[in-house]
C-alpha cells in the first residue's frame, strides 16, 4: 500500500526562508544565501518523507511567495508595469509583481479559497504573450533525484490557474479567461516535456476549483485541456488533486472522465459527501489517493476511523490502486511537535503536525498492507478517549450560556442613521475623518522587550514601562500627522488572534507552531481545545491609558469572534458555530467593560469573515447567518454614542456586501486599494450603504509610499459612488510589518489628501 502528501510547510521549523525571505529584501544578504536556505529546506524536508516510508513525495510545492505566482512566473505572464524584457524570471521581476516596488504597486493578493493563506491572483488579457519563462519545476524535480529522491513535481492545473485570475485593468471585466487555455498550454506540455526527459515517472495537477459551483463551460474546460495535453501526458501517470470540499456530482463526472490521466485525489476530511460518489462511480483500473489525514487543522488523526474508512474503499478500487494521503497539502498546519515546550503533555498526546501527519500515513499505508503497528494505533486510541474525557474540555456554564443566545438576533435597539448622528454631536469629526486601522510597526526593540517579558528576563514593572513609551509615542505621531480618530499602534501584541486566545479560557500556545499567511508572514495560530470563555479584562488597560494620554478619540482594538475562529485551530469535536457564540460573548463581556472605561469608538475586527465563507453556494446563507449573529451578539448592548468599527481585509467582498450591511456596525473599514477598488463596483451598481465606510487609499503590503495626489485620486473615486458624510479615510490594514520610515510619509500623505477634498468641498458649497 502506497503514501502520498499533497504538500509540505516551506517556511522550515524555525522560519528559515521567512528571515532568509526578509535579509534578501533588507539587502542584506544576497541572492544566492537565499537560494542556499531554500535548498537546505527543501532537501531536509524530501529526506524526512522519505525516512518516513512515503512513495509519492512532492516536489515544486516550495514557493518562495506562492503556488501560483510561481505558475505566472513560469508561463511569462508579467503585467506590463514590470518591464520584464523576457527571459529566465529572477526575483527581481519575481518580488516586485509580490510586493511591488519604489515605482508600481503590487499584483492583488487575496484568500486561498477558505483559507488564511494567500496568493497573489494572475492579471491577464488578449494581449498577455505567454512563454515559458521559470524552469522551476524541472530544477527542483531534477535537484531531488540528485539527492536520491523520486519526486512527483506538481503544477497547479491549467485549468484552476485560469480561474483563480482576473482581466488585466484595462481590459474588459467580462473578458473569457477560459479563452487562454490555448495559449498556455503549449508551455504545460514544454514543462510536461522536460520533466519526461528528467525521469518523472508521475506528475500531479492540483486543480481545486473543481470542488466549486463550476458552469457547464466551465466544466468542459477541463475536459478540452487533458484531452489536449494527452498526447503529451503519454508514458507518464498523472494524478489530478482536489481538496477543502466535496467534488460536486458534475464535476466528479468531468473529472474521472478525463483522458490520459492515472488517478484522482480527494479530501476526505472536508469532502465527506465525496465518499458516496466514489463508492457509487469510481472509474475502474484507476488509482484513488484517499485523503483522510487533515491537511488543515493539527488533531491527531482518528488511526481506527481512517482504517475502517480505507478497507471500504479498498474493497471499490483494489489494494493495488488505493493511496493513503493527507486532505490537502500541509502547508496549512504547524511543522512539527518535536519542536514544542509550552504545550503540557496531554494536548501534545491529542496532536499532530506535518511531521506527525507524514507518520499518521504510512502507518494507516502499512496497516492496510498487514503491517499494522498496534503500539501506535494503542496510543492513538487512548489519546482519542482522553480527549472526549477530558474535564478541561467542558465547562458546563458557558455551554448554557450559548444555548440561550438561540433566542435573539441581538440587534442594537437604534437604527445605524439615528446612532451616527448621536456619535457624531459626541466626537466632533470632520467630514472625510482620518484613522488607521491598529497596528503600528512593531520595531526589533518592540519585540526584544516582548521576548523578554515573556522569558521573565525583564519584570512586569519594566514591561509596562517600555509598552507605555511606545503607546506615547505612537499616540504622539498621530497627533502631529493631525488624524483624528487615533489608535495605540498595539504595541503588547505579536498576533491580533494569539494575543487574545492567551487570555480566553479553552486555548492552547504553542512555542513554534507557525503557518505561513503569505510571502515572510507567519502566524502562530491558537489551538482551541475547549469551552472558551473571559476570565479577565484583556484590552482595558492599555486603552484606558492610550486613551488617558488624548483629547482625540481613541479606539479599543478587539479582534471579532469569527476571525479568531476563522484564524485559530478549531477544535473538531463540535459544531464551528458552536464554538463562535462562545468567543462572541467572551469579547462581549469586553466590548461592555472598554466602554465603562471611557472609550466611545471600539473597533471589533472581523478581517476573516469572508474567508470562512464554505465553497459551496449552497452552504453560505447558513455560515453567514451564524458569523454575522456573532458580530452582532459582541456589541448589542452599547450605547448609541459608543461607535463600533469593525475592518475586513484581502477577501471578495462584493458576493457578501449585503450580510456585511446586516452585520450592524457604525463604521467598517475594508480593504480596497490592492484588489483595484474592486469594492467599489458593488456601490456602482447600486447598493445603497448607509453606515460609515472606510475603503483603504493605500496597500500597506508593499514598501510603496503612494504620494498625496495618487490617494487624493482614490477617495474622489470613493466620492463618486459614496456619500461624503459616510467616508472615513484610511489605510487598507495594519501597519505591523511597515517600517517607519514607509509609515510616516504614507500617513502624511492620507492625512494631507483628506485635508485638501475637505477644503474643496468646503468652497464648493
């Protein structure tokens, strides 16, 4: 019986290619010192899957910013503005269409299906010339055989990349992307080509879009793109990779009818439904790669579920033709636990990270083999048991009190018009007011006494001392950039998320669980294992003092209930929306006490609303009723002049714009500037937004400064199709990973365009 992993962490287990990724942009070490740690990653990682007994082992999956912008790179397909003259794609051409440069923005990055990843979405049009200009998939396949290891090199499918584009600016919105398929696949088959000549014996496409609502042509795209490729395909076996849902029936039809492919890989975590179709369909003489290890959360795996599971399905597809493999690529789970020292015993016993998932596989390959190693399923059974036992798990009040939520919609009492004007004869904005959205740039000196802190090296005295002098001196740049509505730069926290799970019964920390988010971005994300609830104030104190040090208002900075769910660990064992009205009447029991304290405007993120959203259409109203309740059960009992702000970013808002206006709040903040005022469409078609608005006039992913006229431009754009008494000016998110010397002229620059179209305005009268 054969293993197979989708994919692999690439971030190394302590963050090697992050600040290998951050020296090479500082200029401080070159080219080829990242090119070295890459390396070194990608062979210590090819050696521990095949240490570990795995047959199909992954190569390509190491991105030095992602899949698919490495799939641009590798088909030619650069914007214009980058004045690429052709060739062999270095990282110049490559980090610029990532994060932009001195000169043009960055490509549009936005959510990797539900996921906290991201990718950064191919511009294309009629005029995009394709060819064939990164070899990387062929370097690295090549690279592993010179260590000893045969890889499966992936791509992500011709297909899917299409799809996950959009038209260039410029060209028309309704412009058939599916139209390109020809014109890309010519370099798939010099890729497929030269891999052959290499010696890959197997190739995998990774094609995700087809677990989503795909139309009738788009369907057929798939089935024009294999058929084509078949000739080339020839000699090789290729397997074609689902994940993060169920195959809808359709698509399951397309997709085991496609010429001269081998196998078909689903995840059968996410995409039980997918069970029935195989059982009922599955084509014969194919390989299936079972996906029932999770790619995507850090549980041990069920060892006894995923056996029995097996065995049915080696009974349809024959021992010969069943794969063991993980859900997706684990990517989206921590490196290994080998690594952990804050985590006690007994949630270690409940885990498993990529490493532990690599061994989670060959055993369940094994065990079907006849191989079974009783001790590790023995031991996986008894932490499964101690799991469902434990008393730390349950909390009996905090069940009741979300039980009893089921009867209300928790609306505030007053409607948003009436609350706006009372919070504005309170807060005496100007017109076109000017904030940010939390975060300031978190320095080495910032994070040297957060280390410390929490390594007892400093005392608490000391602590609050140094946060304290930088909240003032955050509170006091605001102040000389005259924005108005001011925010204490969140100097105590690393991670808007991990930040309050430390305070919320029912989370655990890890000490090195990180997961790339996108680029060097790593987050360390909460593992929730129980009933959560507040035991303490979490945020009061330092808003209370941010707050004590101006006459400006100053905004408590909270993080909603969904994205910490949404951006967390979740615990498997009860429904998510259960485990959401928990943290919802946590951070409300918060929102009531910043508010006994004196702070009159409390932004309540929800930056992950959308990413939650499930891929199926037919499973939205559902999720968003539940998310939406959430938000609002966190702020119902405020005041009227108490403005609640929330901010979404690096999402699709349009195809939920109307459950973002039943959300509630005063004033939302989105993010607008990377994705090309692509929010700003739905206000042009019509929907009629009466709350206060935020689109962002800048990126803040990108070192870029935007001059005064460049934002002065955007919010005209937003005055076009929003009314001037709603628009608030503002960045598109936090300004944690900045540098001051980026942050300072960019907000002179917002504060500056806000003035002038105030003064404009003013004389227009």
């Amino acid at each position: 019986m054969a293993s197979h992993i989708v994919g692999y962490p690439r971030m190394g287990p302590k963050r090697e290619l992050k600040f290998a990724l951050e020296s090479f942009w500082d200029k401080k070490s070159s080219a080829e010192d990242l090119q070295k740690v890459a390396a070194d990653l990608r062979s210590s990682i090819w050696k521990q899957m095949s240490d570990a007994g795995i047959k199909y082992i992954p190569s390509n999956t190491f991105a030095y910013y992602d899949q698919v912008l490495d799939t641009t790179a590798m088909l030619g397909a650069v914007p214009a503005r980058y004045n690429w003259n052709g060739g062999e794609i270095g990282f110049d051409t490559y980090f610029s269409m990532a994060r932009g440069n001195a000169s043009v923005p960055a490509m549009e990055m936005t959510k990797w299906f539900d996921t906290n990843y991201h990718y950064i979405v191919p511009e294309l049009g009629p005029e995009v010339k394709f060819s064939y200009a990164s070899h990387k998939a062929v370097t690295e396949y090549k690279e592993a055989k010179s260590l000893g290891v045969d890889t499966v090199p992936i791509l992500v499918g011709p297909v899917s990349y299409l799809l996950l584009s959009k038209p260039a600016k410029g060209v028309e919105k309704t412009f058939n992307l599916l139209s390109l398929l020809d014109s890309i696949l010519p370099i798939y088959k010099e890729v497929i080509s030269e891999l052959k000549a290499a010696g890959a014996s197997w190739i995998q496409f990774d094609e995700p879009t087809l677990v989503k609502d795909l139309e009738a042509h788009q369907l057929e795209a798939f089935t024009k793109a294999y058929a084509d490729l078949e000739s080339s395909l020839s000699g090789l076996n290729v397997l074609i990779e689902t994940y993060f849902a169920d195959v809808p029936a359709e698509a399951f039809k397309t997709l085991t009818a496609l010429k001269g492919v081998t196998a078909f890989g689903f995840d059968l975590v996410r995409g039980e439904k997918t069970l029935d179709l195989i059982k009922s369909s599955f084509p014969s003489g194919k390989y299936l790669f079972a996906g029932v290890v999770d790619g995507r959360n850090i549980w041990a795996n069920d060892l006894a579920s995923s056996l029995s599971t097996l065995e049915s399905l080696e009974k349809i597809v024959g021992k010969d033709k069943l794969v063991v493999s993980t859900s997706c690529s684990l990517l989206h789970t921590a490196v290994d636990l080998v690594n952990e020292t804050k985590l006690d015993t007994e949630i270690i016993s409940w885990l498993a990270f990529a490493a532990q998932k690599v061994v989670e596989v060959n055993a369940l390959a094994k065990a079907l083999c006849g191989s079974k190693d009783e001790a590790f399923f023995s031991a996986n059974a008894s932490a499964q048991a101690s799991r469902k036992s434990s008393p730390r798990v349950n909390n009996e009040a905090v069940q009741k009190a979300a039980a009893a939520l089921k009867g209300s919609d928790h609306r505030r009492a007053t409607n948003v018009s009436a609350r706006l004007d009372a919070q504005q004869k309170k807060l005496n904005l100007p017109i076109l007011p000017t904030t940010t959205i939390g975060s300031f740039p978190q320095t080495i000196e910032l994070r040297r006494v957060r280390r410390e802190y929490k390594a007892k090296k400093i005392s608490e005295e000391d602590y609050v001392s140094a946060i304290k002098e930088e909240i003032s001196k955050v509170v006091k740049l605001q102040e000389e950039l005259d924005i108005d509505v001011l925010v204490h730069g969140e100097p105590e926290r690393n991670d808007m998320v991990e930040y309050f799970g430390e305070q919320l019964s029912g989370f655990a920390f890890t000490a090195n669980g990180w997961v790339q988010s996108y680029g060097s971005r790593c987050v360390k994300p909460p593992i929730i294992y129980g009933d959560v609830s507040r035991p303490n104030p979490m945020t009061v104190f330092w808003s209370s003092m941010a707050q004590s040090m101006t006459k400006r208002p100053m905004k408590g900075m909270l993080t909603g209930p969904v994205t910490i769910l949404n951006w967390s660990f979740v615990r498997n064992d009860q429904p998510r929306f259960e485990t959401c009205y928990q943290i919802a009447l946590a951070i409300k029991d918060e929102v009531e006490d910043l508010e006994k304290a004196g702070i009159t405007v409390i932004q309540i993120d929800e930056a992950a609303l959308r990413e939650g959203l499930p891929l199926r259409k037919s499973e939205h109203a559902f999720y968003l009723d539940w998310a939406v309740h959430s938000f609002r059960i966190t702020n119902v009992g405020v005041q009227d002049t108490t403005q609640i702000h929330t901010h979404m970013c690096y999402s699709n808002f349009n195809d939920i714009i109307h459950s973002i206006i039943d959300m509630d709040a005063d004033v939302i903040t989105i993010e607008n500037s990377r994705s090309d005022e692509k929010l700003l469409s739905v206000f042009r078609e019509g929907v009629k937004y009466g709350a206060g608005i935020g689109p962002g006039v800048y990126d803040i992913h990108s070192p870029r400064i935007p001059s005064t006229e460049e934002i002065a431009d955007r919010i005209n754009k937003m005055l076009a199709v929003l009314e001037t008494n709603i628009l608030w000016v503002n960045p598109d998110c936090g300004l944690k990973t900045r540098k001051y010397a980026e942050v300072n002229p960019a907000l002179k620059a917002m504060v500056d365009a806000a003035k002038s179209l105030r003064a404009k305005l003013a004389s227009a009268k």
